[in-house]
C-alpha cells in the first residue's frame, strides 16, 4: 500500500469526510505537546508550495511503498537510536511530525482503525526526524556535505544511480528513494516550521 507525504496541515492528511477526526487528531498533538512542557501545535493556514515541476522538494516521489517505508525505519533502529524514524516501523499510514525539537515521540490519545486494529497515534519532531535520517545517510551509501544532502546526490538518488565507485545500487530503488522522500519533507517542513504527516 502506498504512504503519501504532506507538508503543512495535518489536515491536509485526511480526506474531506474525515476532518472531525482530523481535528481529534491536531487536538490531542497540541494536548500532549503543552503537557509535556513543550509550544503547542496549531494548524496553519495554508499549505506551503512544495513541489518543484514534478518534484516533491528533490524527491521524484511523493509517496512510497508502506514495506519500504517500514524497512528503512527498522534498519535506522538496528543502527543506532532513531526512535523519531522508529515511529515508521510500528504504523506508517498515519503518524505526524511537528516542528518542535523534543526527544521522545509523544503518544497524542487519538486514536485509529488502521487494517482492522484500533491503534494510538503518535507524535515525533522534525527536526529530531531530520538528523536521524542524516545519521542513517552513510548506511545506504549516502554522502552528505557537512550534513547536508547535495542536489547533485538528490538528482543520482532519482536517478537511481551510482552513488560511489564500486556502488551495486541493490539500495538505489527502495531504500535511498524511500530515504529522499523522508529527508525531503522533513527538511521541507522545517524550512516552513509546518508538520510533515504521513497517510496511507
């Protein structure tokens, strides 16, 4: 099943008959923020423009595959602590990330029916999701100038290119293009301090 990208509204995230639990849902984020110290969450008016010609930021894709979305999240949490990423690999067809710098991903006490099950949404941080994703560059053969992705190297993910000499690209078509569709909408939500939500 394929898992869309939204940068700016949570709302954004929903179809029109579904805004009432969108706005259960940007409830209990602004809630669980505040309760834990941190500023809360309020939707902003308008999404921003993201897109590029066909391009989502640099990224080809706006969405991608759920299985693909879940291995990367799970290699990240093999490698090392993403628990921001990690958040992919329990439910990838709805979770949000705010533009908020806190540690722990937060539980919002909204929940869904996703494939059958009730299940609690959670809230990660951008910024947090950002840098996680930086970490877990050099494991898919990723180089990245002073932590930062390159617009040539966006160009050669799309491309599914070679990334280095010696580079078997078996990474190129759903690990690295999965790895720019995060990279790019969480580094698009924080240069528009907006939420990047994902929904399947």
């Amino acid at each position: 099943m394929s898992v869309g990208c939204f940068v700016g509204p949570v709302r954004s995230s929903y179809i029109d008959e579904s805004q009432d639990a969108a706005a259960s849902f940007v409830a209990g984020i602004d809630s669980v923020l505040r309760q834990n110290g941190l500023p809360g969450y309020s939707e902003p008016a308008a999404a921003p423009d993201v897109y590029d010609g066909g391009l989502f930021g640099r990224s080809a894709l706006d969405h991608h595959s759920a299985g693909c979305l879940v291995e990367l999240a799970e290699m990240a949490t093999r490698k090392g602590h993403a628990p921001h990423l990690g958040l992919l690999a329990v439910n990838p067809y709805r979770v949000t990330f705010v533009p908020v710098d806190f540690d722990r991903p937060l539980p919002t006490g909204y929940w869904e029916r996703i494939a059958g099950d009730q299940i609690e949404i959670w809230v990660g941080s951008v910024p947090r999701l950002l840098a996680e994703l930086a970490a877990l560059a050099p494991a898919l053969g990723i180089p990245l100038t002073d932590g930062q992705l390159a617009d040539e190297v966006a160009t050669q993910i799309n491309d599914f290119a070679a990334l280095y000499d010696g580079d078997d690209c078996s990474l190129a078509e759903d690990q690295r293009t999965a790895w720019l569709l995060l990279y790019e909408g969480a580094r698009l939500a924080a240069q528009h301090a907006v939420a990047l939500s994902l929904a399947g």
